[in-house]
C-alpha cells in the first residue's frame, strides 16, 4: 500500500512540528517604539514575514532541532559576525534542493544571531501568501524591523518617508532598486558612518536574512533587488552589514549571485548529512516513547524499537530531506483521524516505508517551466528512465540533439535537478522521488514518462556505439577511450532499455532497432559476432510478436543457428544460443505447426540442459525451456509422456529457485499452464486445483508493478476458466474475469500481447453469459474479440482464433436473441443484422484462408456458417441465405466423401 502525504503541495511547508523552537525578540522601548506604530502605519510592513511570526500560521513552519545542524549552522554564524576587513564578502548565497532544510536553518541563524543584538532584519518569502510571495512590500518590512532592531535608523526612516510619499507605494513610480536604498540602505550607512573606521571594521556586522528568495514571483524584482545589494556592496566596501540569501537553485537567481565576486557560495545539499537526519530520528523517537505507553511496553518485550536495521532502512528512504522526514515521523507518530483507525505506532512504522515525499506539486511547477522548451520531454525522460546519470554531453548524443539545448531545458530546473558546472559531470536529481513522480502516471499526469521512451534511448545507444564502430570497424571498442553516451551504451542499453520494457515499444521501434543491430553485427569482431546474433534474434522476435509475419522470425531462427555454428562444443557460450534456439523454434512451431519445429526445440533445450549441470546458474532455465517445448509437444500429440516430462522439469526447476529467489515466478508460471494442459485432457480435478495453487502463488511473487504481473493473471484467470468448466461455480469464473481484466489494464495499446488478453477476457465472458444470460456480458465478449482482431490483421498466426471467436460469440448473442421477445438492453433488432453480417465475413474468411479442405476443423466452421446464414434469413427474409445453406449441405457432403 503506497500512502502519500502533502499531495500537491507547491512549497516546502510541511505542518508538523515535533519540537517547538521558539525565539525572543528584544524590543527597544525608547521614544522611537513608544512612536512606532506612527511609522509602522507609514511603512505598512509584511507583519508576518519576519523569524518571529507565527509559523503555524504563516509558513514555512520550519526549525532545527536541538542538536541537528550543527556544524553548518556554526559556520554560518561565525560568516556572519566576522568583521569585514577579514572576509570581504558581504552577501553569502545558501541553496539546495527542496527539503533540505533551508529554511529552518534561517530560523537557527536568525534566533543565535538575534541573540547577540545584530540581527537587522528578516523576511521569509512564501509563495501563494499573498505579498510574502511578491517584492513589492519587501523595502518597507526591511525598514519597518530595521527601526526597531537599530533605533538610531528610525528617524532617517521616517524622514525619508514623509519627504517621498511613493516610497511607500508599490505601485510606484520609483524603481524598486531607489526605494530599497532611501528607506534601508542609505539609513543603515549614515548610522554606520557615525562610528569610526577602526570600530566600524573590527566591529561585528549587522545581519539581513532574506529566506526562500525563489519563492517570490515577481522574478525581474528579484533580480533588481539582487543588483541593488551589489551596488550597495561594490561602493561600500567597508559596510558592517551582511545579508545572507536562502533558496533553490533558479536561473534568475543564479545567474546574478554567481556571476559576482561579491557573493559566497555555500552548497546546503553538501551539509545533510546522514547522521543530522540519524539525530533528528533518536531526538524525535525518545520524545514520543516517553509519552506512549504502548511503545513502552513493546520496547520491554522485544527490545529496542525501531531496531537497527528499520532505522537504517528510514534514514536511507528519507535522503537527506528534512522535509520529508518530518512528514514521515508525522504519519508515524500522529493519532488517527478515523475513529475507526485503531493502529498504533508500530504498525504505521513499516507503512511509511512507502510514503513518498509529497513534493508532487512542487515536481509540477517546477518542470512547467521548461516544459514548453523544445525537447523537454526527451530530456526528462532520459533523466528519469537512464540507469546511472549522464553528463550534458551524454544526454545530447543519446538524444542526437546539442548540448545547448539540454543545457536550455535545464537551467530552469535546478531547484530539483543538480546540474553540474561542466558538460562532462552528471546530471542528478536530488532526490529519488523525483524519479517516482516522473514514471508514475496517477501522480504525474502530462509529466509521465512512458515506459515506451526506453526504445528512443536504446536506439540513441545504438546510434552512438554505431558511429563508434564505423571508426575502427572489427575491432572491440575501449570503452574508456568512447563518449558517455557509448559507455553508457556498451553498459546497459542490453539490459535497462530492454529487459521487461521491450513489450512496449512499438512496431516502429523494432524495426529500427533491427536494421541498427544489424549493421552492428557486421561491425564486431570475430568474438563477439556470436553475442551480436543472438541479439538481433532477440529483436527479430520480438518484432515477429507485432506483425506476426512468418519470415520475421525464420530469419531469428537462422541467426541463431549462426550463432550456434560460432559455438561449436566444447564452447564456453554454447548453450546460450542452445536455449535461444530451442525458445525460437518453440515459437515458430506455435505458429506453423510443424511438429518438426518443436521437436527440434526439444532437442536444442535437451543439450542445453546436458550443458548446464547441477549446480550450474542457468539449470532451472533450461529445465523451465524443456518443460515448456514439451508441454508444446503435447499440445500437438496429446503423448501424456510428454506433459509428464513437462511437469517433472517444472518441479525440478522450482526445487532450484526456492523462496526469495527472483526467478521463481517463471517456474511456477510454467509448472501451472502444464498442470493445466494435463487436466484439460485428462479432467482429473486435482490437477487443476494444483495449477491454481500455483498460479496464485506465481502471482504473490509479481506485485504491481512488477513486470510479469499480467502473465501471472493471465494464467491465474486460464485456470480458473478450465475449473469453471467442470465445477459450475458462478465465484470461479466471476475470479476468471477479474484476473483477465486486471492483465488487460496492464498491457495498453501497442503492448504485442494485448490481443492475448482481449482474446482471454472474451472468452471469460462468454462462459459468463452462457451461465448468467446477461446480455451485457456477450457484448462485451463481442467487443474485445473485435478489438483483439483487429490486433491480428493477416497473415497474423493467431488471426483464425479471432474469426472463430468472434462468430461464435456473435452467433450466440442472435440465437439469444431470436428466443426471447426482449433483447435486454438492445431495444430492438437492428443491428442484429450487422451482426450476422460480420459474423458470417469472418467464418468466410475462416474457411478460404485456414481452414481450408481437410483441415480437422473445417466441417464444424462449415456448420456454423450455416447456422449463421439461417439466422440471418429469419431476421433480414433474404432468399439467398437459404439458398447457400442448401450449396453449403452438399459441400459438406462431397468433402466428407473425399476425405473419406
């Protein structure tokens, strides 16, 4: 179960606060303050922008718990009570990612700082809280604190308001840079001047605290605000007065802070460190174990708690986000709302394991703001789906586009990307939610990244390991001499962009990643070209599954026999390609039937596993790849043999993956569509009692979304189709069609296998309505044959399942509906003749093109066109329908003299 908290926030507020940290402010109560609400109604300052507001009220409601923090919180606050003449930076630039803990750490400095009377002013930029979101009221609020904070600038202050009224304005027609200096700066420097030199420069500077800066809309007046302070600083260098600056990293603050030699730089993602999270845990743990009796009483029964290894696991999924680990201890610690809740602590613990980090909102806008730049999505989806970081120069070869253009996208993201300084450093997220967020469609929306895209990047891989080979043709690649993206090619296009994704690329997509393979194979050494054929095989298949075109995977076939030629014996790689072969032939034999072609297949699997002795790593795979030619092989002749075989070398495969193994899955599934095969001929129950056990266990082992997840329901829903056959029971086939339903929501167009998955529910529903007689369920039968046809357009091999499928269930729908006055939901007969029509064109279609004369199915297919064509005459009257069924009964008769 995934729980998601703060769904669609857009900032770093979280609403917890475990420890309360609050602050003093020293109010001066000379004449000033006993006058100051007259200027403060002047200025009109922000009330709730500075460290002292009320953080429940007005976010963000952060702050550092005691004992966290530290060593950077002391490091800022000696920068900041440094003399001038020692460090000549004025203005420090504190930024990081989302989370990491900015803002508390500006409360901290603040409070210390206050504390020792030279903190100026504060202002905590929030967006969407209202003016803490703009700029406009920032020089007023900094005027407003400064008067109170040194009393002897309120005068100046005020004198400077009443001579300029639109200093005070907003909407003004002086710039913001002018009323910054008249109501702030020049204040501050003509009381600053009245002291010496010598005390101004060995004295401790005055401090401004300007937190979450990127959170403030108005960009142009962030930047003019920016230029302002370097001026103030470029002409006073001698001014006791710093002004620390938090934020996300964002361009348009970037590029003016960076640029300045005036500016220190400070990485906060470089200070959360794992042990500041580790005492944020222990700090917050001990506090709510003291108050909880029941947490208590565990701790004396069973030890510690957490115990080492689930704190390690908290600390490693809160990665370094403050943010979100004060939204996991919430979720852990906080009461229920629901009455009806009754967990405690300890069994919310291992939920919030799955707790993501809540920053989806934030995900969202930060993205929109490239997201109309050209190749956006390329390049978002390459961060996300890649299986280590890419540098710039990475990203733009894979893509094929200039590095310029990633450079462009990403500037405006880095708030949540980390972009490196150089084009040959990686990019980064900075937190693996991010990831999360882009390949989870419920929460991305329009951001998703379709699994789809990992066919783009294997052919960028492809594409650059070619222009690699071209140089130095037959000649292995020095994969430290090559570009990223080749290195990053050469690593893991085989595996990350193929392995579990590959049903999802499209038609298109194979064929271009066949005719690249290809041109590779002729490009390898001599070693390697045997590795290089059973690849394009792989791809050939694959492609054979889409267009189901004979000659697609005869050739497959004929590159792996290449292959295999490469390895004569005793060669170390010899039974890859044995097993590659012997899977081949197995689906070739589904589609032509050759019983050759699968006994072929049994041989090649037989030598493979003669090959892979016990206890060699791939042993359970050639016992799965025999078991399953077999169960093929018995399919064709029915030998009882052959299913036993089949059965014995599940068994043996699944007594070689016990429990955790990660394979175990696939030798269940393959254990159960054999225990399944045996019943279907034999009809002996427990057989098929057992493939259920099997299958539902199968399917334990794949949660969503775990690849195999729909052939575990497929054939969870197969068996317990096979079961309703013999038991009848409503609740058997009612589970049949839930599985197959579930399997089709999970292979979505182009997926190769949907058609499989239309077929299966079709079929589940037709056995429904044969039992229940709800129309609903036949229509919706009809419908997803339809659909499945016209996912096997010819020469597809499956097409005559289609054609048969669809007329049966069409013709069952019309004798239904000729033998009851009421047609459920149809309110009358009209489209039955439409129906009838279609359903006659495909039995048509089913005789002329495969079942043709002598075929073991021909007579039965002749007979339903038949009852097809009566049907439509009772309904249309159409002489010819009779007619035909007359030509149709001596056809049948003179075929049936013939093969006789």
């Amino acid at each position: 179960m995934e729980f998601r908290i703060l769904e669609g926030s857009n900032n770093d507020q979280v609403d917890l606060r475990v420890i309360t940290v609050e602050g003093d402010y020293n109010h001066y109560n000379g004449p000033l303050a006993r006058e100051g609400k007259s200027l403060s109604k002047l200025l009109q300052p922000i009330t709730d922008a500075s460290h002292t507001r009320d953080r429940k009220r007005s976010p963000p409601d952060s702050a550092c718990l005691p004992g966290t923090r530290k060593g950077v919180v002391k490091w800022l606050v000696i920068w900041a009570s440094s003399s001038v003449l020692l460090r000549r930076q004025h203005i420090l630039w504190l930024y990081g990612y989302a989370g990491c803990g900015k803002s508390a750490i500006a409360q901290e400095v603040s409070q210390r700082v206050q504390s020792g009377g030279r903190l100026l002013a504060t202002f905590f930029f929030f967006r969407g809280a209202g003016d803490r979101s703009k700029i406009g009221r920032l020089p007023n609020t900094l005027a407003s604190q400064m008067a109170i904070s040194l009393p002897e600038t309120g005068p100046l202050v005020e004198a400077a308001a009443k001579a300029e009224p639109q200093l005070m304005e907003v909407e003004s027609c002086l710039s913001l840079s002018a009323r910054l200096h008249q109501l702030v700066y020049e204040p501050f420097k003509a009381v600053a001047g009245q002291a010496s030199l010598v005390k101004t420069l060995l004295s401790d500077p005055y401090l401004i605290i300007i937190d979450g800066l990127d959170e403030c809309v108005d960009k142009e007046g962030v930047q003019e605000f920016i230029a302002a302070t370097l001026t103030l600083f470029d002409q006073n260098p001698s001014l006791p007065l710093r002004i620390l600056i938090t934020s996300r990293v964002e361009q348009h603050i970037h590029s003016r802070l960076v640029t300045s030699g005036g500016v220190r730089l400070k990485d906060l993602g470089d200070h959360c460190t794992t042990r500041d999270i580790q005492k944020f845990m222990r700090i917050v743990f001990d506090a709510e174990t003291k108050g909880s009796p029941i947490i208590q009483a565990h701790i004396r029964q069973n030890g510690s708690w957490p115990g080492r290894a689930d704190s390690k696991r908290l600390v490693d999924h809160i990665g370094g986000s403050f943010i979100f680990a004060s939204t996991l201890f919430k979720f852990i610690f906080q009461a229920p709302a629901s009455p009806n809740d009754h967990s405690t602590p300890l069994d919310r613990f291992p939920l919030a394991l799955n707790i993501d980090p809540g920053l989806d909102g934030l995900y969202s806008q930060t993205l929109a703001r490239s997201a109309h730049l050209p190749y956006f999505t390329d390049i978002i989806s390459t961060l996300a789906l890649t299986a280590k970081p890419l540098p710039i120069s990475g990203i733009a070869e894979l893509l094929d586009i200039q590095a310029s253009a990633v450079a462009h996208v990403l500037v405006d993201l880095q708030a949540i990307v980390q972009v490196p300084g150089t084009d040959d450093a990686p990019v980064t997220f900075y937190h693996t939610s991010l990831r999360d967020f882009l390949t989870t469609e419920s929460r991305s929306g329009q951001l998703f990244v379709t699994p789809s895209f990992h066919a783009r990047l294997l052919i960028g891989g492809l594409s650059a390991e070619l222009r690699a080979r071209r140089r130095t043709p037959k000649v292995r690649l020095d994969r430290q001499k090559q570009t990223a993206a080749v290195q990053y090619s050469l690593g893991h296009s085989a595996t990350t962009h193929w392995n579990d994704v590959y049903p999802s690329f499209t038609s298109d997509n194979l064929k271009k990643i066949v005719q690249l393979q290809r041109e590779q194979v002729e490009l390898l050494p001599g070693n390697d070209r045997a590795y290089g054929l059973d690849i394009l095989a792989i791809q050939l298949i694959s492609l054979f599954y889409h267009d189901g075109v004979a000659s697609t995977i005869e050739e497959a076939i004929s590159m792996h026999r290449e292959a295999l030629g490469l390895r004569p014996h005793p060669h170390p790689d010899r039974h890859h390609s044995l097993g590659l072969l012997g899977n081949a032939l197995d689906s070739l034999f589904k589609h032509s039937r050759h019983v050759a072609d699968i006994e072929e297949a049994v041989s090649m699997h037989r030598e493979a596993l003669s090959l892979r002795p016990h206890p060699h790593p791939y042993r359970p795979n050639s016992l799965d790849g025999l078991g399953n030619a077999l169960d093929s092989l018995f399919g064709h002749g029915q030998r009882v043999a052959d299913i036993e075989e089949a059965i014995s070398m599940h068994r043996k495969a699944l007594s070689l993956r016990p429990h955790p193994h990660p394979d175990r899955h696939y030798s269940l599934n393959g254990l159960g569509v054999a225990l399944e095969s045996l019943f279907r001929h034999s009809q002996i129950i427990v057989h098929v009692v057992e493939a259920i056990s099997v299958h539902r266990e199968a399917l334990s082992l794949c949660p969503h979304p775990h690849p195999d997840r729909a052939t575990s329901l497929t054939n969870l829903g197969s068996a317990l189709d096979s079961l309703f056959k013999h038991s009848q029971r409503v609740a058997d086939i009612e589970e049949a069609v839930s599985m197959h339903r579930e399997a089709l929501s999970l292979r979505p167009h182009p997926h190769p296998y949907r058609h499989y998955c239309l077929n299966n529910l079709g079929i589940g529903l037709v056995s429904c309505f044969e039992h229940s007689r709800h129309i609903a369920d036949i229509e919706e039968a009809i419908s997803m044959h339809r659909e499945a046809l016209s996912l096997r357009p010819h020469p597809h091999p499956h097409r005559h399942r289609s054609l048969h499928n669809l007329g049966d269930a069409i013709k069952l729908l019309s004798t239904h509906s000729r033998q009851v006055a009421s047609l459920g939901s149809r309110d009358d007969e009209s489209q039955l003749p439409a129906d009838l029509d279609e359903a006659v064109a495909c039995t048509r279609e089913l005789l002329v093109e495969h079942y043709i004369v002598g075929h073991k199915y021909r007579d039965s297919a002749l007979d339903k066109l038949q009852t097809l064509l009566q049907l439509r005459f009772e309904v249309t009257g159409n002489q010819a329908d009779l007619d035909e069924i007359e030509t149709l009964k001596g056809q049948r008769e003179n075929e049936g003299r013939h093969c006789s």
